[in-house]
C-alpha cells in the first residue's frame, strides 16, 4: 500500500472527503467501526508526541504552519507519514471544538490494554475501575488525576463513556497519552477480581471505613461506581474493602471525579514527594 504523501494539501471545500471523516468521528459508532479519534490543541499534540504517538492525519489553519509549534508538529507528522491538512477558518470552524476551538488537530488510532496478569503484578500496581461512567468530563479528569500519580492504568467496566470521544480527550488534557486503558463487560471484571493478587477497593454509602484508614500496601484496584446509583451490588461483592469519604456538611456525596482523586493520592500520598 502506497505511503500517504505528506506535502500538506490545501482544503477549503466543506464537502472534502476528509473534512467529512473527521467531523463524522464527533459520532462514538464512527470511533468504534474506524478504531479512529480527534485530539485538538497544540499542547495535546505535545504529549502525544513526547508518549510515542504518531497521527495518522494532521491539521492546521491556513497560514499558521511556517512557524513556531505548529511548525514543528506539522514535521513531526510528515516524519510519520501522516496526512498533512492544510484548512480555511470555515472548513477549521466545522471540525474544530465548538468552544475555544484550536488552529491545530489531528487523527490518531485508538489503544486499548490487556489486564494485567496476576503473574506480572508490581507490588506497586495501582488500577482505577470505573463502572458504567456517564459523563466523558468526569473521566477525561480521572484519567489526568491517574497519570498524575502515575497509576498504573484504567479499567472501563460495563456502558461506560467512550475515553476517545472529544470530550473526554479534551478534560484529560492530553494524559489520555499516557493511560493504560481496558474495557470489559462486569461479569469479566467479577472474573478477574478472583485471580487479583491484592486489594479492590470499593467506595460505597453503606461502608463503615475511612478510605484514609487503609495502608494502600498491596497492589490495589480502586473501584468506583457511576454518578448516582454507585457501584453495583455484582461489583460491589467483588471488593475486599469497602470506604468511605467522611464529610461534615450537608451532602452525601462528592462528584465523582473529586472522589477518585482523593482515592488516588490517598493511596499514592507514601510515593509522592515534591
């Protein structure tokens, strides 16, 4: 198969075929039937450069790619033999973000991890499950907490949201990069959890335990269940600690992202140090 020629093309026409196929990846069918995905912002494209990625398209607005970091993405993508783009502010205005829409985007394959086998699990292994999560802000921003405390990865279990779409590339403000990302249905979670080495904690209403009160020694799966309902009673069962948040005020429950992030540097706070 002949190598796509990397000279950027210029694109005005709204009807072009790859105006068409990036606008249509808005749509989580097209992301799953191309295995496809748009990441938008100069600083995103950075990391996804600095983690080994390489675009299969690129994109720039017209004139803004003789300089600065636009210059150098667009040859960093010719070096991958990626398709270079060159568009109007109109064709821009129809793929880019509605709200603060970026001069520079690109295409990339999607990845997905295996679970990791018990055989090859660090004493310091820590996963983030994520059961039936609806809301792509929440996970974009559990996934930038995770590669902040340099977990080991995430578990998507059951209808969760795609971390590919817009949305939840955008909230993970590029860390999507950097994450070990697995998917599967919960009866393969419930499955997996008894071959686990260590510990799953789940949070949960009906516990009794402080999540500040574990030690985080083993290797640990933190599971957290879906905005509203929590975890399920499956899911739920599969844990050997349920916790806890305390709180003083008048709410019962913190916004999911919050959560996880006071999970994850709970059970980090030993190996994080400035």
């Amino acid at each position: 198969m002949r190598k796509p020629d990397p000279t950027p093309k210029a694109i005005t026409s709204l009807q072009n075929e790859r105006v068409k196929l990036i606008r249509s990846l808005e749509m989580r069918k097209v992301r799953r039937e191309t295995g496809l995905f748009v990441a938008e912002g100069a600083s995103v494209l950075i990391m996804a450069r600095d983690a080994g990625w390489t675009p299969k398209m690129l994109v720039f607005l017209a004139g803004t790619g003789s300089s600065g970091i636009t210059r150098d993405l667009v040859a960093w993508g010719m070096k991958a033999d990626a398709e270079i783009l060159e568009v109007s502010e109109a064709v821009l205005a129809k793929i880019a973000a509605k709200e603060n829409p970026q001069s520079v985007l690109a295409v990339f394959e999607q990845r997905w991890a295996t679970l990791p086998e018990a055989r090859d699990t660090r004493a310091d292994s820590l996963w983030v499950a994520l059961e039936a999560v609806r809301d792509p802000g929440n996970l974009g921003t559990i996934i930038r907490t995770a590669d902040a405390v340099a977990a080991s990865g995430l578990m998507l279990i059951g209808n969760t949201v795609d971390p590919y779409s817009r949305e939840a590339v955008r909230a993970s403000m590029g860390s999507i990069f950097n994450a070990q990302i697995a998917r599967l249905a919960p009866e393969d979670f419930t499955a997996f959890a008894k071959r686990w080495p260590g510990a799953i904690v789940g949070t949960h209403l009906d516990a009794r335990h402080d999540f500040r009160k574990l030690g985080y020694e083993r290797p640990t799966i933190l599971l957290m269940g879906s905005e509203g309902p929590g975890l399920t009673d499956q899911l739920a069962g599969t844990c050997t600690d349920l916790v806890k948040i305390p709180m003083a005020g008048k709410l019962d429950s913190l916004n999911l992202a919050v959560a996880t992030a006071l999970l994850l540097y709970e059970a980090r706070k030993s190996r994080l140090t400035l």
